[in-house]
C-alpha cells in the first residue's frame, strides 16, 4: 500500500470484542464525517488482530487486515448489526505462541507475548494520526495502553453489557434488553400453557444491567444478578409464589450468566479462555433451572413444577440494532470527529447524566461499572426496587 497521507490526516477504526448492534452505524458516522472534513479512513479488520498481523513492507497485499473506507462501503453496511470490519478478542499485550503471527515468530516466541512495540510500527506504518477503538472494558483497556505510549486515541464504549465505566449507555445494550424483552415475552406462551417456571440465561460477566432492566421492565417476576449470591431457596419460594398468583400458573425469572449461588462461584462451560484471558461462563442457568425443579416439590405441597430453560445467548446481540442503537452510535461518531478536529486526545466519549460528552479515557482502567445494590436491587426479593423516578437517567441505573 503507497503512503496515502494526504489532506488532514489519516484516521484508524477497529471494532473488539462481541459484536452488537450499533457498531456498523457508529463505523459509518465516523467515516462520513471524517471524509467531509478532509480526512481519510482506515478500517482495521478484527479488532486488535488486525493491526498486529500487518507485513511492514509496501509490496506486500496486507488487505486482509486493514481496509480503506469510503462513503459507498460505509452507507452499505451503516443500517445493519454486527460490524463488517469484523471483531476479535485479541489482547495484544499478551499474545499466546501459537497465536503470534507467523512472520513474527521468530521474534517473539515466549508463552506469552507483548506485541505492543509491532502494534506502535504498523499504526506508524498506517500513517494512523488518530486511532477510535470501539469496544467494551477489554477492548479499551488497551486502548488505555497505547495512549499510554503516545498514540492518539479517542474511545467509544460498546457492550451489551453496559459495563463500561464513565458512561451511562454502551452502543448495543438498548438492542439486547429490547430483544430479551421481546423473547421473554414470545416463551410465556409456552410456559403458561404448561404451567411452568420459566428461567432464562442472559449476558452479564460482572454486571447484571441485561437482567435488571428487562425485569424492572416486566419482563420477568425475579432476576439474579452477578453482584450479589442468592439464595436458591428463598427464589424457589418467591417464583413458587408468583407462579400461584399469576392468571396463568407459571413465573419467569432472569439469570445473569455471572450470578451465582449464596456460597459458590460463577460456573464456566468448559476449562477453555478466550484471548482476553476470561474462562468462557455458560450453563449457570441450566443448574437453576435443575435446582427449582427439585426444591419446587418443597413450595408447591409436594408437587413438583416442570422448568423451561433457555440461554439467549446471541439471539439478543444479532441483527439490526434498535432506534437507540442507530442514534447513539450516529452522535458518538460525531463527538470522537469534534475531539480529533480539535486535536484532543485520550478520551472516552460517553452519555453522562443524559448528556453526550466526553471524560478521560483512563476511566476504563482506574474503576468498575455495577448495579448498585443497595440503591436498586431487592437482596430479600431479588428483584429491582426503585423510589422516584424524577430526574433519574433514563435507564435509571447508569454510571454513577
């Protein structure tokens, strides 16, 4: 690729981390505001993995790793989900072995490895000026790390999650709790006709924002959520209860993948990591939903209550994103264009006591972003409680 530094500036976009709605959208406004004033935009593909796997020599097809945007590529992509830059969960900071690329082996070739000082020689190479990761705590911690040493880095917060500190909204975390709604509502059906409990696995490592907000919003009678271990007897009798007052026999209850039982520790699917270093949860759920089953014949007179159980998984991050996710990614675009027009740097763009703006992109390392329990969650009830809703952001539990 010839050195195409030309105009103000070059600036670099990647996408890391699970794919939600919203990051197509966000990838569009940037690049459309970016090219109208004068910039032009390279598109690292698969996050962090892109940009260490790039040949530092000009006669080499590097394609595959970074990709040159233009107004026609973004406008095509820009209303769908997923992110067509694709996505990984590379840290490069630590790199395994075998995950180093091959023209790099022979330079680093310890178990793990630190790839930074490649990563600052091809953002270089790249003639990046200004560097926009979009991504949740990992992705910017990193991030954090290269402005750090010197790049010019200005962040936007994306995760279903909505754990990212500093910031009330994560681009993606509308979308999930409007799909868990919508698919808590579809299986009703099926848990009403045979008058069961309905138990649904949700995302949350940390945090239990995907689980709290469908509930508050009716979705569900309880929630269980990672920052506070719950007793599975006390919810075998709240949902025995709900289940004899509903109209229709049944109860439903949200379980983030991180909550755990009074005593016990978050249940990983298997031994394997992803590259970020976290053991892969999953089936948490599953083990609720075999534990109400059991303990139901002590709260229902002996009779014992059959259980749905289902993890929606990527169901609630697939597809096109919601209004939210389409106007929250179109100002955030924005707002990292009216940082790099005035030069500044190492910055997080958020939504902040429901105003846009920006705070230091430090945040994302130096504090942790979770329910707060004592202000919005019932230990006794194990479900959202909530005095006035006057003034409160609007989803109400945000960055505080």
């Amino acid at each position: 690729m010839a050195n195409i530094k030309k105009h103000k500036g070059i600036i670099g976009i990647l996408t890391g981390g699970g794919d939600v709605p919203g990051l197509n959208p966000a990838i569009r406004s940037i690049t459309i505001r970016a090219i109208s004033e004068g910039y032009q935009v390279i598109g690292i593909r698969r996050g962090w993995a892109g940009i260490i796997d790039i040949i530092k020599d000009r006669q080499v097809d590097n394609s595959d790793n970074f990709l040159a945007l233009s107004k026609d590529i973004v406008n095509q992509a820009g209303r769908t989900g997923g992110t067509f830059l694709h996505s990984s969960r590379t840290l490069p900071s630590r790199v395994a072995k075998e995950a180093v690329p091959d023209h790099l082996k022979s330079t680093y070739n310890e178990p793990m490895n630190d790839l930074t000082p490649e990563v600052l020689k091809n953002l270089d190479f790249l003639g990046i000026d200004f560097l926009i990761p979009i991504g949740g705590d990992d992705t910017l911690s990193y991030g954090v790390h290269l402005y750090k040493e010197g790049v010019k880095v200005v962040a936007m917060p994306k995760t279903m999650d909505n754990d990212v500190p500093g910031t009330d909204y994560c681009i993606g975390f509308s979308t999930c709790v409007t799909r868990t709604i919508e698919l808590t509502n579809s299986l009703r059906t099926t848990a009403g006709s045979h008058e069961r409990f309905l138990v649904l696995e949700v995302f949350g490592r940390y945090a239990g924002f995907t689980a709290m907000l469908p509930t508050m919003a009716g979705a569900a009678h309880r929630c269980v959520i990672p920052e506070h271990k719950f007793d599975i007897e006390n919810l075998t009798d709240l949902l025995s209860q709900d289940r004899r007052e509903h109209p229709s026999n049944y109860a439903v209850v949200l379980v983030s993948e991180g909550a755990m039982f009074e005593g016990g520790e978050m249940v990983f699917s298997d031994a394997e990591r992803d590259a970020f270093g976290h053991a892969k949860l999953g089936g948490f759920g599953e083990l609720v939903a075999e534990q109400l089953k059991e303990l139901s014949l002590k709260y229902n007179n002996g009779h014992m209550v059959d259980v749905i159980y289902q993890k929606l998984g990527y169901l609630v991050r697939c597809g096109n994103p919601d209004a939210i996710d389409a106007i929250v990614p179109m100002a955030y675009g924005n707002m990292a264009l009216d940082l790099i027009l005035k030069r500044v740097h190492g910055r997080l763009v958020v939504i902040e006591n429901g105003r846009y703006g920006s705070v230091p992109i430090d945040v994302v390392t130096s504090s942790k972003k979770l329910v707060n329990v004592n202000k919005h969650y019932s230990t006794e009830r194990l479900r959202p409680q909530f005095g006035s809703f006057e003034m409160q952001p609007l989803f109400i539990m945000t960055s505080e």
